[in-house]
C-alpha cells in the first residue's frame, strides 16, 4: 500500500499543482472553473483508456508469452519514470511558468479559455498514463492485493488533492522541492525494481541468461514475506534470493537515470549561462 501511496501521491500531486497554478492565475475568469474541470475529465478519460487498453493486452497474452508481455511492461514503466526524472529535474520550472502564462493570457483575452483545459488535459492524461503503468508494474509482482492497491491509491489521491489545494490558497510554506526530492528518490529506486523483476521475467521467457542464481541468500535473516522484507521489496526492489542478471538491471538502471540526469542538467546550466 505504501509503494502505491507514494507514487499515486507524487503524480497526483505534479497534476495537481499545475491545476492550482492555472487556476490562481485566471482567477476573475467566467467560466474558468467549467473549462478546467473539462481539461481534467478528459485527461481521466485518456488514462482510463490506457488501463483499460493495458487490462485487454493482458488478457490477450494469458498463457502466451504472459513473461514478455509482463517484462515489457515492467520496462515501459521504467523507462517513462526514467524520462520523467531527468525531464523534470531541468524542466519543472519551465512547466510551472508556462501554466501560469496561460492562466494569465486567458484572463488577459490573449488565449482563448479552451487553453485551460488543454494545458490541464495534457498535465493530468500526463501523470494518469504514468500513475497506470507504475501500478501495473507492481500489480504484476503480486505482492499486492487490489484491496491494498486500492486504499493506497486513495489516500495518494486525497493527499495531493489537499497540498494542492493548500498551495492554491497560499496556505502551504513547505518547499515542494524536497517533497519532489525524497519522492523522487523512492520512485528512482522502485524504477530500479521493476527493472529488476522484468529481468527475471525475461530469464523465465528464455530470452536473457539469468548470470548465476541465488547470488546470495537472505531468506534466513530477512525473508520477503516478513513485513520488513515485503516492503524493502516494493520500496526498494529486494530480494532475498536474487539471479545475477537481476543484479546487473537494478544497478543499470540506477546509473543509466542517475548519469542522464546529471548532464542533461550541466547541460541546462551551460545553456542558461550561454550569451545570447
């Protein structure tokens, strides 16, 4: 539940933020409420097509080639949370002015209101589509019951909604960014995981060597199926007995998103500071 919490919590909250922000800067607006609650009905709308579209392809592949089909989802997912963490460690102050020129431009007549809903649209089908590969990943390690799943996501939606709202009212004074910044961190590492268990997918379907197994050997001291275990291994990707291509992936991952991250933003820095 805690794995789905935070990363409901985290999408949620991105989504959120950018409504708040839009909101904020068309106040005055007539009929500014409709246009974005239009923007987010369809952002809904186009994350909900996803599940159901990702829900289809698995009943398609039941029984045949369920492994690669679950793998390639598992690395879908990872990959957009990769692509999500360096585009947003360079970019999150551009997408938060952009929202706000729009807002603006709207209420000065320079854009039409349908600009509201397209920017909300866009944030929320955004963090939707990837809300839903996220818990479709972690839906695949059956770990975790719908039940569970279910509360997590709920209590993530209810959270975002009110930090988002406390930040429209100008109520909030923590900074966002080490909220984004230890979320962050745990959504990293659980990328990091997923990557881990679409190898040992791949190891099953015959398409990767699994690189030795039972590499080491914890059941004993902390076995999966103990709470602190269980959730190490949805937070953090363990496991106790781990093949060595699993390994190789989990850290991988870890380098290839830290590394990208790291000179895409040097690259930002030497742009900004670039003369015209």
């Amino acid at each position: 539940m805690i794995s789905t919490f935070i990363i409901v919590f985290r999408e949620t909250l991105e989504a959120a933020l950018i409504v708040a922000i839009v909101l904020a800067a068309s106040a005055g607006i007539a009929g500014r409420t409709r246009w974005v609650a239009t923007g987010i009905v369809a952002g809904l709308a186009g994350a909900g097509l996803l599940a159901l579209f990702a829900g289809r392809l698995a009943d398609m592949f039941e029984g045949n080639g369920t492994e690669i089909f679950n793998a390639v989802v598992l690395l879908l997912a990872v990959v957009m949370l990769g692509w999500h963490q360096i585009w947003m460690s360079t970019h999150g102050a551009e997408l938060v002015s952009e929202s706000k020129s729009v807002g603006q431009d709207a209420r000065e007549g320079l854009r039409p209101l349908s600009a509201l809903a397209l920017i909300c649209a866009v944030a929320v089908l955004r963090e939707g589509s990837e809300t839903v590969l996220f818990l479709y990943g972690i839906a695949i390690d059956g770990e975790l019951d719908a039940r569970s799943m279910l509360q997590g996501g709920a209590l993530g939606v209810v959270a975002a909604a009110l930090v988002g709202a406390l930040f429209y009212g100008g109520l909030l004074r923590i900074p966002l960014k080490h909220v984004f910044k230890v979320t962050g961190a745990i959504l990293l590492l659980i990328a990091a995981g997923l990557a881990a268990q679409a190898a040992a997918f791949l190891v099953q379907a015959g398409v990767l060597p699994p690189l030795g197994y039972d590499i080491w050997n914890t059941s004993a001291i902390l076995p999966q199926t103990n709470p602190v275990g269980f959730l190490l291994h949805i937070l953090v990707g363990y496991v106790a007995r781990p093949e060595g291509i699993q390994i190789v992936a989990y850290i991988a991952t870890l380098a290839i998103i830290l590394t990208a991250s790291g000179l895409v933003r040097r690259m930002h820095r030497e742009a900004s500071v670039r003369p015209a």
